[in-house]
C-alpha cells in the first residue's frame, strides 16, 4: 500500500520506535471544539501549512552535524498520518488534531508486543502501548527523544511542532550524517525496519524536496539494513 494513496504505515512494527502499522490505526475521542477558522490550510505539495512549519522547524534547530532537511520530516509525516489529519481528523494552526491520533493496541495480535510504559497516560491503556500522535510515537521512546518544537513549554506527542523535533531528534541519532544516502537508508530503516517503507519515505522525500528545489541524497539501489553511525561527537 502507497503512502500516496494510504495515511497510515502497512508496514510491520518496529519495537524501538514503534509504529501504528496497520490501515485500522484508530483515533482517540475528540478534544474540544472544531473552529473552522484554525485549521491549517494547505501548503505546497497538499502539505498543510502548520505541519510545513513544523517539519521547516524541526529541521532548522536539529544537531547541524547531522544534516536533515525538511522534505525527510514531511515524508514519513505524509506516511505516519497524512500530516495530521489520519481517518479525517483535523489539524489545527496550534499543531493540534482532533480527535488526537493513537494507534492500535500493540497486544501481540496484529504487532510486536509492546507493554504499558507510561500507565496509560498517554494512550490510555494501562496494560499495552499504542503509538500516538502525528509521528507515531510509542511512550517510551517518546520519553527518550521528546522535544519542545514550538516552545510553548511542553513535550506533547500530540502536537504536530513537538512530535516533528523529536522524530529529528530521533532520525539524527539513527542515521548520523543525513547528507547521505546511507545515513538516510539507516535512520529510515531504523524508524520503521522495513525495506518498503524505506523506498517509500525516499521517494516521497525526494518529491516533496524537488518541488522545494531543495536537493537531498540519492538513496542506494538496493536498500538493506546498514550498521550503526559512528556516535556523534
């Protein structure tokens, strides 16, 4: 399944960074009201603005040895939750959606087993994890590499500014030097370890970034579990 046709990842889960993987990905009850005058118009390339302003953000404040550019961000966006707005949800101007997106009970049954880290406070569900938010996210992994991206103050996976800083965060340390095409086959293939899913987050990479005249790596031919980067110093 296209990430050109699909929201939401098919592709099987990956128990460090956990993804919502499945087309029955679900939505959590909707959080105050829905004013048509904050939600996010559409940018360039059907991107809505306020997730382009996220994944732009994101991008500029990441570690600079590492190279990130946005198109990489609005990628797997695109991929995870159709930039927000999964089984039609609304993504609002604050990088909130509604309802908020979370994901499907990682119980073992259609994933990997993923038990509950947070006391459900973030998914709701005290005995499993789920994946939340924009990004997909699962608990734990938030509490490693969560960001404050619009410096409100808060580390909120919910939010489109927070989740997107933090898959930065998380693709920098997976990848090391994001100016190559290995560096992005690696921290790609780390988000979601799937050699589809890693064509397909390039691909669209490299079209978002064509229509930005922006120019990003070429990825391999062939792509492969690569080893680890050297760590950053």
């Amino acid at each position: 399944m296209s990430p050109l046709t699909s929201p939401t990842s098919p592709f099987p889960t990956s128990p460090g960074r956990s993804l919502v993987t499945f087309p029955n990905q679900t939505i959590g009850p909707a959080v105050g009201t829905t004013d048509p005058a904050t939600v996010s118009v559409l940018a360039a390339g059907g991107i809505p603005a306020t997730a382009l302003d996220a994944y732009r953000r994101a991008a500029a404040v990441a570690n600079p040895a590492c190279g990130i550019t946005w198109p990489l961000l609005a990628a797997i966006g695109r991929v995870e939750s159709n930039h927000g707005r999964f089984a039609g949800a609304t993504l609002h101007s604050d990088g909130l959606s509604t309802p908020p997106i979370i994901g499907i009970r990682l119980d073992g049954s259609r994933s990997v087993v993923v038990r509950d880290t947070d006391g459900g406070r973030l998914d709701g569900d005290p005995t499993y994890d789920h994946a939340v938010g924009p990004m997909q996210f699962i608990p734990s992994t938030w509490a490693v590499y969560r960001a404050d991206g619009n410096g409100d103050g808060r580390y909120d996976p919910f939010n489109i500014y927070d989740a997107a800083a933090a898959t930065a965060n998380y693709l920098c340390q997976a990848g090391g030097n994001l100016r190559t095409g290995a560096g992005q086959q690696r921290a790609v293939w780390s988000y979601n370890p799937s050699t589809t899913y890693v064509s397909e987050v390039l691909a669209l990479e490299a079209a978002y970034a064509a229509g930005a005249g922006i120019v990003v790596p070429v990825p391999p031919a062939i792509i492969q579990p690569l080893p680890p980067p050297v760590p950053q110093q």
